[in-house]
C-alpha cells in the first residue's frame, strides 16, 4: 500500500551571491513561525552561517520560537544517509564510504552530492527514510548557479539510470519538485543591474526547464521617501551622500524588475543586531 503525501510545504530560497539569501532565508522561516507553523530552516555546507551571526549557544531567535529548528546538510551526510536507508547495514556503508575507488567515484559524479540533497529535502513529503515532522522545510540554497545544477540532478540522473531504486527515486523527487502544492522557489536580488539580470534570467529558466513560477524578493531597497529615511539613522552625513549615489539607480533597476514579474520589496534596514534586524526583515518578506 503507498504511503499517502505529506502535505509538508518546501520553501527554496536562492539568488546572487551576496545578495542577502541567507538572511531572508531565516527572516522568511521566522515569518512562518510567527504565523504558528512547525518550521525546519536548512544551510546546505559544512558549517552555518547563522551559528556564526548569532551565536550557536546563544542564539535568541530559537530559543524564543519553540518551532523555528535550523540545521545544516552536506551532501556527502545525505548521501550516505541515502545508501545506508538501502544497505541497512552501517558497517557496510562505512565500508562503501570508506573505499577509494567508491570515494573517487563520487568526487567524479557531484551530481550524487545533489541528487541526496534533493532526495533529503523532499524526503517529507515523499514519506522516505526518517520522519520530518515540520509543517514547512526553507532551504537556504545555492547562489544561483549552484541552485540551478541541484534542480536538474533529479532529471540528469534518471536520463542515466531510468531502472531500478535510483530510477524511481530520481522520478518520486522530480514529481515533488514540479509541484506548486509543496514546493515553492523565492529568487533574492539586491536593485542593481547585475543582481536584477541574474534574478529574472533564473526565473525564466525555472519556469521553462521546471515549469514553476518563483517569487522575486529584491532585498535592501532605500525608502523613497528621503526625509522619513533620514530621520531613522544615526550618521546623517554619510547617508545623505550613500543615498545620492545609489538611489536613482535602484529606481532604475526596480523598475526593470517589475516590467517583467511582480517583485516584492524589501526596504534597507538601519540595525547592526543581527536578531533585530532578522525579525525586522521578517515583516516583508
């Protein structure tokens, strides 16, 4: 008998580097929390970004909301979590983990790192392996490029492998990931020339590779209205001069974005605090 879906919701968040993926990553799970979701925000590395902002002991903004978890993922970790849920056997996936000519098969084949990634991420919603009791996984993803090749690890793999466990897993992920009922794409961009071609280029490969729609989040947008935006920082001087120089151009940009897809703004925050300033952003995303 199969398992019935979860109704589980996946949030990818990606975009340029530099852009500030990662915070409204966090500030957008934040949101959901607030809202009273169970929500599970997850790095994709070997180390966390939000243990080095907040501090992994100390960090205010979980310790507040009992339902807001973070995580972190690699690929390898995941990978070997998808062939031991196969083996049952640890000491045998030790082994395979453990082999040389194995370990360089998998450093030749970096499409098996994403292609667990992605198993591991829809694993919810596909009732596979461990439970993933959350009613929204959000995941920091790649810049956009990285992000691009984890989309079509699924599609890659079952075009080499079409028989077989893999065969039927790469088509279950595939399935999960074309789905608007579970899975949503949100593309952040900064108003700049670059960022806003990057952003708009991405959205239109998502929707012609993948057939989904993605949402645009344009990150730290200066306020319009000038004298409101003087009045909220400290160093008036060095704003006056910044916001000359920069606010005609972001006009310029956003306006580009919005001729070609409904983007959601997002002002620049004044805040040095890194909780303060999460839960500000929480507010628009």
């Amino acid at each position: 008998m199969t398992k019935k879906a979860s109704a589980q919701q996946i949030s990818f968040i990606t975009g340029k580097g530099g852009v500030g993926k990662s915070m409204i990553s966090y500030a957008y799970a934040l949101k959901k929390a607030k809202a009273g979701e169970k929500v599970l925000l997850i790095e994709i590395g070997e180390t966390s970004f939000f243990d080095r902002m907040l501090g992994s002991k100390n960090n205010k903004i979980t310790n507040e909301f009992n339902n807001l978890s973070t995580t972190i993922y690699s690929g390898e970790s995941c990978l070997r979590e998808y062939i031991l849920h196969y083996v049952k056997i640890e000491k045998v996936t030790d082994l395979f983990f453990d082999n040389k000519v194995m370990r360089a098969l998998i450093k030749a084949a970096p499409a098996l790192k994403e292609l667990a990634l992605m198993g591991k991420f829809t694993s919810g919603v596909r009732n596979i392996g461990y439970p993933m009791e959350y009613d929204r996984v959000v995941i920091d993803g790649y810049a956009t490029g990285h992000f691009l090749a984890l989309m079509r690890a699924p599609k890659g793999m079952y075009e080499a492998i079409k028989f077989g466990p893999m065969g039927e897993q790469c088509l279950s992920i595939q399935k999960v990931l074309s789905d608007p009922n579970h899975c949503e794409y949100k593309i952040v961009t900064l108003p700049e020339d670059l960022p806003v071609t990057e952003a708009l280029e991405m959205d239109q490969t998502l929707q012609q590779e993948f057939q989904v729609e993605a949402d645009i989040i344009c990150n730290k947008v200066l306020p319009t209205d000038f004298v409101e935006a003087l009045n909220k920082v400290p160093d008036k001087n060095q704003f006056i001069e910044n916001y000359k120089l920069s606010s005609e151009e972001q006009q310029k940009s956003i306006q580009v974005l919005k001729q070609k897809k409904q983007t959601t703004l997002v002002p620049y925050i004044y805040e040095t605090d890194p909780a303060i300033l999460l839960k500000s952003l929480s507010e628009y995303v």
